[in-house]
C-alpha cells in the first residue's frame, strides 16, 4: 500500500512546538505516514531537532501566520504563504495527499477549505463534526457542532449524509441518524426541526427521529444533526456541566472522606476524566469539502496530533475518501 | 397580613396523590398560606383523608382532566371543567388570590394562562424560566427554557425584562443578564442574537454580554436569556449530562474503592445530587402573564409542591406582584 500523505498546518495555534512535536511522534509511530508540514521551516526544523532525521518528515516552509483575531476571508485571500493556505494548497495540488490537520483558526481553516478545496456536490457550507463519548464507551457524531449558526433544511439534511458517512467509515454499521430537538415526537421543535424531518424521512439514512439533549450521550444514536448554534450549546453545556459535576463531587468526597482515601478517588477521577475527554478522538472534522479536512482545538498537544493521524487512517481504512470522491464532483 | 391564596391545579400530572398530599404538607409548614385545590372533589378529599380537617385548605371540584396528549387550545377551549381551567379561573376572578401551581400539560398551561390571565405588556408570549443550580451555591435563571422554539429579538428582550424582575424578587440585586450564544463577543451567535443584543443593550437592564454554555452554571450571570428551543437544548443536555457523569464516576469509584467505602461515597453522592436537582427550586415559573403561574415537572411529588408554596411565598415578599401589577395593563 502507498504511504498516507497528511498535511499538517503547525501554526496558529497556541502551541507551534506541541504540534510539530505530535507529527514527529505520529511519524514515528505509524510508518505507514508520510507527512508534511507547513509552516516556518528554521522554526520546525529546530523543534524536531536537527540531529535527528525524519525521513518521512517534509516541511513547507510558508513564513506567515493566520490569527484568531483576524477575518477569516481576507486572511485566507491575502496571506498566501501562511501555513494554513500553504497546507491547503498542498492537499488540493497533490493528489495522493489525503489529509489535513490544523489547530488554527475554526473561521479561517472553515473559508480556506471551501474557497481552495471546494464543496462536495448538494453542500452549500460545511460542517464541523465532533465525536461525543457515548456512555456506552462509543461515540456520537454531533454535526454541526458550530460552523452555521443560521441553517436552512437542506443544509441540515446535507450534514446527515456527510456525518453517516463519516461514522461508517469508522466502523458504525447503518448508522442511526437523529435530529435535536426539543421532544423525540415528529411535529416537535422549531421550525428548521419541522421542515428537516421530512427531508430526512425521505434521504435513504437510517433516521430515527428527533433526539432530545438529555440523550445525546446516550448512544441511542450515532449521528446527531443540529444546526451550528443549537449544536454548540449541545456540546458546550456538556463540556460546562461534566467539569461542574467532577468539581462538585471532588469537594464533597474531599468532605466525606476518611484520611487516606485520596488515592483510589483520583484513580477513580482520571478514569472518568478520560471517557469524557471531548478531544480524545481527535478533532472536529469539517464535512461537505472535498478532502478530509481536520480541525483540532487551538490548545492541541502533541498527543492530540497523533490521535488525528490515527484519525485519519482509520477514516482512510473505512472508505471516507470514496465517499468523497463520489460526492466530490463540482456543484 | 392577610393570608397568600395560592390555587393548585391537582390533576393532568403523574400522580395526583402526591400534588395533594404535598398541598396538605403546605398548609402545615406555612400557616401563612390559604389553598385552593382544583379537581375531582371526592377523590381530593379521599386523599387529604376525611378524619383529619385542614382549615386553610378549600376545594374547588372540577370532573375533567386536561391530558398531555391533547391539543392545548382545543383542551382549553372545551374542558371548561377541567382542574386546569378552573385553577386558572379562580386566580383569575379572585383578585386575592396570587398565584396557581400546576403539573399539567405544559402546553395547556401556557395557552390558558395566556387566554384566562391574559398577557403583560409588550409581551407576545410568555417564557418558562427555571432556576438552574449554579457552581456557586446560588442559582441562575434560565428563559426561555422551552415554551417558545421560535423567537423574536422583542420577545428575548421581554423575556430578560421579567426575568430580571423574577430574580430581583428572589433577592439577586440588579441582575447579571446574560445572551445564550456561541462566543462571548459582541457579533457572534445567529441572526436572532445579534438582532437582540443591541435590544438588551438598550434595556436599561444589567446586560453583560453574551454567554456561553459553558459557562451556564458558573454563576457569572444571573439570568441566561435565549430562545426556547436553545435553552431547552441548554437545560436538557445539563440534566443529561449531569446524570451520566454520575454514573460513570460511580462506577468508577466502585471499580477502585477497597471494601467498605461504600458509606462516605454515598453520602457524597447524596450531597452533589442534591446541589444538581434541577427541580429543587420548585417549578418553572411562567413569565409574561398578569399573575404568578408556576409549572411543576409532570412527576411533581408531594415535596415539589411544598417547595413551589415556598417559591411563591418569596416571590412575594421580593414584590414580584408588583412587578406584574405595574406590566398587568392590557396590551
């Protein structure tokens, strides 16, 4: 088999040196990788360490930078040799390269992969796709979990198909496709609810209807479709009220306990800290563009690096890239 | 003082037993208080237990019962005997009496409160608001948590305007309030956040910005305004989440702890559990009708009912009354 050749855009992100050193530990541990990174060459060269080789390392250097603060679309139009522009510019020019990693800006990583990569056909905007930790030890897809804040019906119907995609080439067999609302009955919701339920009806997924908040972790479903504002406060009120939880909890235990017990509760605690780590599977991946597109948070560490190559192949090993491939032609 | 006249619609909920049983609880603990239960007579009196009188407690019979699965308006209209309308029609038509409980039909509720009690001014539509358990000890008040999926920036500007009086009578000097959305800065969120921000800022309220989910139960603000479908979003996946960290950190805790912990986790648990009920407040209470409407959970037991008399009672001594006396004028 051919190396899987990822691209990952090292800055613009809180931590260059966390990103660059990820790629070198996901380059020593899947040697089936080949990876290129972009971004100030002297600089990366120097955090991989000169002595050391990594054949399967190539760097492109690219000496500008996208910040946060920035517009989105004037950042991709004019910063031509940022590393985000130059990662996407190599993921579209190079047609065995099958990804691209960034934990820069959401806007500007969501504008450059629609204005250089393209839409896949029936997708008016992409969506950003988080695995949420099932109880069941699974996962579930939440798309869009804050690309769109305003959607219309067909959007949401064309984040379904994406995100069934994305699952089943993670191993989801039929994936179970739900809609958010605020009732599991047809006829509850808002009106983008009422008139995307019968779009999903009709799309030829497994839809299950509509699925409350409380269930989304559940694992009653695989796929949740929401658009970007609702999915947002989804996934940050999980996010809020899991930290809120283990804080409450850690107090009254520290109250209640006995001298001594402080060991098995922080065994206990980490455990738990670990299925409920929203990034352990990665990162968001954008849906709707036509290569794999990820986007880690801002604070990525390295290890957040080699989870999205691992990622990535395992999307690779599924089948993703087919489905894009077929869904790829222009509008 | 003269006696708080509070009617209790006991019927259209999970278990009317437990709505009477804790109205009898009530008129025990607060001496101050005089109840007017709605329902089917002989069955109230059956369950308040003939041998025993309770003086401050009236009965007002009416046969019929307003289901969930019915059509609010058509119940409304119809079951003129229903313990719903009756309670309504007697908080109405009794000018001293202050407020009504109910653990019906949400939707009932709202549309014959709406169509009895009639609408403040400048309100559309009435809001729900709960109080949410907040990190802090205290609580914030979340509106609209799920009466109105579709709103209006004039409607979210409302509901923060009888938000802000509800939580001023409940003791929070010159509320915190807050716009659910999906970054704190001004300009992001959807369309209908960015129409209603420069309206709270006008509001001559203590607007504070936007807020996230994230930051819900922080205590940052004291009320979190948003539409119904998102707050009810909000609301539920706290519920949701809250549950599942529970769990799984009792199983974790069981899987490290050596015999005999058993005792201290418990009671630790027993403590969080009870800073997250969501229902400990009493009720959620509905905004934007000329008198005090609160709407139980439809599994209300008898405790709800007693912590839903307290709620009112505080409303009242905060001069929520007053508030509504001052919006009551006809629209």
């Amino acid at each position: 088999m051919d190396k899987r050749k990822i691209v990952i855009d090292c800055f613009g992100c809180d931590s260059p040196e966390e990103v660059i050193r990820g790629a070198a530990l996901a380059a020593e541990k899947y040697p089936g990788v080949e990876l290129i990174l972009t971004g100030e060459k002297k600089s990366i060269e120097d955090t991989l360490g000169r002595e050391k080789s990594f054949p399967r390392i190539r760097i492109a250097d690219a000496a500008e930078v996208i910040g946060n603060e920035e517009s989105p679309v004037n950042a991709v139009r004019r910063k031509k040799d940022s590393s985000l522009v130059a990662a996407l510019r190599i993921l579209k020019e190079e047609e065995d390269a099958c990804a691209m990693i960034s934990a820069g800006s959401t806007g500007a990583v969501l504008c450059g992969a629609v204005m250089l990569l393209g839409r896949c056909e029936g997708v008016e905007r992409p969506a950003l796709a988080s695995l949420l930790p099932a109880d069941n030890g699974g996962f579930v897809c939440l798309a869009d979990c804050g690309a769109n804040a305003d959607c219309r019906p067909e959007q949401l119907a064309a984040f379904a198909r994406h995100a069934s995609a994305y699952v089943e080439s993670l191993g989801a067999k039929t994936p179970r496709v739900g809609l958010l609302s605020v009732g599991t009955e047809e006829g509850k919701g808002n009106a983008l609810v009422k008139e995307t339920f019968p779009l999903l009806k009709e799309s030829g997924l497994h839809f299950i209807g509509n699925v409350e908040a409380k269930s989304a972790l559940s694992g009653e479903v695989d796929v949740i479709v929401s658009d970007g504002f609702s999915g947002n406060v989804l996934l940050k009120s999980m996010e809020g009220t899991a930290k809120s939880v283990l804080k409450r909890l850690a107090a009254a235990l520290k109250k209640h306990a006995p001298e001594g017990s402080g060991g098995f509760i922080g065994a206990a605690f980490a455990d738990v800290m670990k299925t409920l780590d929203f990034n352990a599977q990665g990162a968001a991946v954008l849906l709707g563009v036509k290569k794999t597109v990820l986007k880690a948070h801002g604070s990525a560490v390295a290890e957040t690096i080699v989870s999205c190559v691992r990622q990535i192949l395992a999307m690779q090993a599924g089948g993703f890239d087919k489905f894009l491939t077929q869904r790829g032609k222009d509008e």
